[in-house]
C-alpha cells in the first residue's frame, strides 16, 4: 500500500544561493504528485516539505542524498509523518 506521507527534510552544506530551492522544486514536480515547498533557512539550511506518496517523498529524498544537486550537500536530515494538507503544488518559499 503506498499511503499518503509528510517528509519534512532539513539540507545543510553550500545549498543556498546555487538554484538548490529551484531544483528541489524541479525535481518535486517531474516526480509528480507532490506538494510542499522548498525555504531557505536563517542557517545555511534548505528545509523542503513534501506530501504525496510515500514513493514519490522517498524519491525526492533519494535525490537530495545523492549529490546530483546544484551547490554541495553535506547532510540531510528528515522527519516523517502524516500529511497536514493546504499545498497547491509545490512553491519555493
């Protein structure tokens, strides 16, 4: 069964100012089904929220990790959980 899920994850390294919330966006919606945004953090961070299939969520995650990313990821870390809805598509913040 592939329910619906929340991922919320938190990317550090050189992530802001590279295009990374815009390839996050990119890859979110060539994954489809998806909604959340992509928002930079006061710290360095890039906080992306993605709802949607646990397949789809674990996709994004997938490409997150594997370094095929604009800038450098040094790390990520994610939590996960039910979807609390109110997205329409998926928006850099």
């Amino acid at each position: 069964m592939n329910e619906n899920v929340r991922l919320t994850a938190w990317v550090r390294g050189h992530v802001q100012g590279v295009g990374f919330r815009w390839f996050a966006r990119e890859n979110a919606l060539r994954i489809g089904a998806l909604a959340g945004f992509a928002s930079n953090l006061s710290d360095g961070r890039v906080q992306i929220v993605a709802e949607g299939s646990r397949e789809g969520c674990e996709l994004l995650l997938d490409w997150l990790r594997t370094g095929d990313t604009p800038g450098r990821v040094d790390g990520v870390t994610e939590i996960w959980g039910d979807p609390r809805g109110g997205y329409d598509g998926f928006e850099i913040r």
